[in-house]
C-alpha cells in the first residue's frame, strides 16, 4: 500500500474532503486507512457497570485509500506516490517533486 501509518494525507471524496489528518492506523488488507479525527462516526457504548449510563462517542473510521492523496513530506503538495529502488531499496517517491522518502 502506498500510504503507511504516520502520513499526512488530504481527504478527496466524502464529507471530510478537503481536510487533512495524520494516518493512526493503517490497514492494507482492506486497502483501508484509520485518519486521526476524521472520518467520524457516532458509536454507542453501553454501560459497562450497573448505575452507570450509556454514551456516544465518535470514532475514526477506516477509510478507503482511493478516497485521500498524499501530502509530499518534502514538497508539502498533494500528490501521487510512485515506487523506485535506490541501492534495492523500495522507496516511494513524489510524482510532483521526484523526491523519494520511505
Ligand atoms: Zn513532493
């Protein structure tokens, strides 16, 4: 997967487009990121003892990849990510800039 957890990213599509965040959690299985603080949904929690009540809490949820862009970490851009090898090493380098970063 071309976003890895510690990105920045800019959210393209959905009610959160436009907005950008850092990636928490990513899931690439699923093709799926987590976005801190955005992407939220409600989520009941029930209580977990006798005398205490119920809340709703939001969460991040997953979000597809095809739904954000990279931010460049060196030119600070949006962009796409391509892969190359220096000394066969996998990088992922900027389409916008030509830099490559891990
Ligand atoms: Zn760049």
């Amino acid at each position: 997967m071309k976003i890895k957890k510690g990105d920045t990213v800019l959210i393209i599509r959905g009610k959160d487009r436009g907005k950008q965040g850092k990636v928490v959690k990513a899931l690439p299985k699923e093709n799926r990121i987590i976005v801190e603080g955005l992407n939220l949904v409600k989520k009941h929690v029930k209580p977990k003892r006798a005398g205490e009540k119920g809340r709703i809490i939001e969460i991040s949820a997953p979000l597809d990849v095809s739904k954000v862009k990279l931010i460049c970490p060196l030119c600070k851009q949006p962009t796409r990510v391509g892969y190359t090898f220096i000394n066969d090493e996998k990088r992922r380098f900027c389409k916008k800039c030509k830099g490559s970063f891990n």
